[in-house]
C-alpha cells in the first residue's frame, strides 16, 4: 500500500537557473498538494508529458528526494519518520541503471541478495525465477559492459526484485527499449500484480497503460488532473481513444492555468 497526501515539492534556484528560467522566484515549484493510493493487488499508472513530475513524485516515494511538504506512507511507514525500514520493503527501477560494469549479471544480483540479508538458497531461487521470466540465463555470466541496453535493464529489473519486495516502483521501465524486452517488463509487471504486490508505474506511453493500468493517476504540471479507476476513466471519456482523452484533459488544464 502506498499513500500519497497532499506532496509537494521545490527545488531551490540560483542566480544562474532563475536567469535561464526567465523567473523571479528563488525556488520552482514541481509538485502541488498531490495526493493518491495504491492498493497491493492492483497497479497504478502515474500518466504524464515529460517534465509532469512523475518522476519526481516516484522518487520521494523510493526516498531518493524529501518532500518540501506532505507525507508519503508505505506499507504504513511514514517515509519522514522511518525512510530506511520503507526502502527495504520498495524495489526502484528507473531507466538510468548504474551497474558495475566488470561484474556478470550473476556476481550483481548475488551481490545484491548479501546486501539485503538473504541466505545463498533464496538468491539462487529467486534468481532463476527472475531469470526465467526475463529470459536472461543465456547472458549471465557475461561483462554487464559488453551487454545491450535491453539485457542491462533486465539485469536493473532482477537487483530491483531480488528481495521480494511488498511495493515496487517503476519510472519508465521501458523507455528506450525494443519490443520483446519492453513485453518481458510488462510480463513481470503482471507478475507482481498476481502475487499481491502493490506496484505503481510512470509512462508517457497510453498502449503501455491500457495493457497494465487497474488504477490510473494523471499528472501535469505538477498536478494530479485525474485519479481514479481505469474504469471509471473510459465511462467518463469525451473522445473515441485513450490517447485522445489523455490528450484533451491535458490540454484543459492548460486552458485552465
């Protein structure tokens, strides 16, 4: 379960940014009183433009940014009062995935399963069920260096997941990839879903959100402009396909500023 209440972020400006920024202010604002739910189960779909704030949102709630205001619980935690014991239930993938690039896939995730208390035997089953979802063990003991975009996100997604974690977060997962790989993350996506998991994922991408989305939030500028079920989304559409909606509903809240 993740809660989201009224978060709000800024991040400060110097004398330089303002001037690029065109703007007086010595702080920028990205978030505004944002608020959602996640339930385990089901998953959420943070939809925006680039520049929205999806990514900013979904890092205060993997508790790589602080909020300026607002609280984010997990699983019950309060993120403020207790961020470490919230991170060691969450996995976090974004598309940036910083692997060390002289190990093998094998050597990170083991490395990864030591670093969240797990014993050899659950890293290797664990491991090989990650391994068979993603179609991974044909380049397993290869360089992480010598490995394709699409195997290094694979290798990002099986660090993220290695620990069975309760709630997972996905920025983009995937952006930038080809076909199979992208059906291989939608795959485990759903694979979380069936087990329980509480699972919230950003995209720019409406297909991607129509195959996965239970619960969907739309973001821009910095506001939530929807937040409700995806059902109740198409019963309130004003145009013949999702990304026409998504389209339009964005576009009004331009209007509207």
């Amino acid at each position: 379960m993740i809660e989201v209440i009224n978060l709000s972020k800024e991040f400060p400006l110097n004398k330089k940014q303002r001037e690029e920024l065109q703007v007086r202010e010595n702080s920028l604002k990205v978030l505004h009183e944002v608020s959602f739910e996640c339930k385990p189960g089901r998953v959420y779909s943070l939809l925006g433009p680039n520049g929205a704030g999806k990514t900013t949102t979904l890092r205060i709630i993997a508790t790589i940014l602080k909020a300026t205001s607002g609280r984010v619980n997990v699983c019950g935690i309060d993120l403020n009062q207790n961020p470490s014991e919230a991170r060691a239930k969450m996995g976090f993938l974004t598309g940036t995935t910083g692997l060390y690039e002289r190990l093998t896939p094998n050597e990170m995730i083991r490395y990864f399963g030591e670093l969240n208390g797990l014993e050899k035997r659950e890293i290797e089953e664990r491991k090989n069920r990650l391994y068979d979802l993603l179609k991974m063990h044909d380049f397993a003991n290869k360089r992480i260096g010598k490995l394709s975009t699409g195997m290094r996100q694979k290798v990002s997604i099986t660090r993220t997941m290695i620990h069975d974690p309760e709630v997972v977060v996905f920025d983009e997962p995937t952006s930038g990839l080809d076909v199979i790989t992208a059906k291989n993350i939608i795959e485990l996506i759903r694979d979380c879903k069936d087990q329980g998991k509480t699972v919230i994922f950003s995209s720019h991408i409406m297909s991607e959100v129509d195959l996965l989305c239970d619960d969907l939030g739309i973001i821009h500028n910095g506001r939530i402009l929807f937040n409700d079920t995806m059902e109740s989304f198409r019963s309130q559409m004003q145009t013949d396909n999702l990304t026409e909606e998504f389209i339009r509903i964005v576009n009004e809240s331009e209007v509207m500023v």
